[in-house]
C-alpha cells in the first residue's frame, strides 16, 4: 500500500486544470479505471470526492506526444539579419502604412470616453466599486 502525503494529491478540479479537461472527464476516467484515484469520501448528495496523485497527472503529461510548431517567423529573421537598423526601421514603417490602409473603417462614430461620475454611476452596483482602492 502506497502512503500519500496531502500536498502530493491533487483534487478533481486540480487535475482538469493541469489537463485541460473538464471535471466530469476526469471522474470518467477515474471511474474507467485509466486515471489512479483515492476515493476520500461521498457527499451528502451522493457525489464521490476523489484526490489524485501528482505523479499520475505528471506521468499523463510527460507521456503525451507533442508535434513540435514550425519556426514561422525563422524567414523573417533571417531577412531581417541582413539589413542594417535604418534598413529595418524603413521596411516596419512600411508594413504599419500598408496594414493601416488596408484596415476597414469603424462603423459609426466612437462613442467619447465615460467621465469617472458617469463610470462610477454606471458601476455603482458593481463588487468591484464596493472594494477599497490598493
């Protein structure tokens, strides 16, 4: 028998963070047998609360494959490495004016920004308003 201390197990909630998972896919696989458990105790609704190992969670992870993503911008930098700081300056200007001209125009007028009474009046129901400035 294994003896586990607290701070090694993980709660449901834990692992599906850590996994990217939701909550019910975790008990699943508790449930199938495919993710080691501790059953800590069933709730009054009838809900078993389980911990799992880290080591579980981290033998899952270190066990997935990974595709390593392609260097997209490997091309850029090696064009860039050539040109001199003016060069590089000149050739980002440019592509800010060509994706400025190329950007649709925002449909109807702006809005002007709210005053802090307006902001204060529009969230004064807010939890945010009721907590003290830091």
């Amino acid at each position: 028998m294994t003896i586990h201390q607290p701070h090694d197990l993980l709660t449901v909630q834990e692992v599906a963070r850590k996994l990217r998972l939701s909550d019910d896919t975790v008990r699943r696989q508790i449930r199938e047998g495919t993710l080691e458990a501790i059953r800590v105790r069933t709730t009054p609704t009838g809900r078993e609360q389980y911990r799992v190992p880290a080591h579980a969670v981290e033998d899952i992870l270190g066990t997935a494959t990974s595709v390593p993503m392609p260097d997209l911008f490997a091309p850029l930098r090696e064009a860039f490495s050539v040109l001199s700081e003016e060069e590089r300056e000149e050739v980002l200007a440019q592509a800010v004016r060509w994706a400025r001209e190329r950007m649709p125009e925002p449909a109807g007028e702006r809005l002007p920004a709210l005053t802090k009474e307006e902001l204060t009046q529009r969230f004064r129901h807010s939890r945010l308003a009721r907590e003290p400035q830091r």
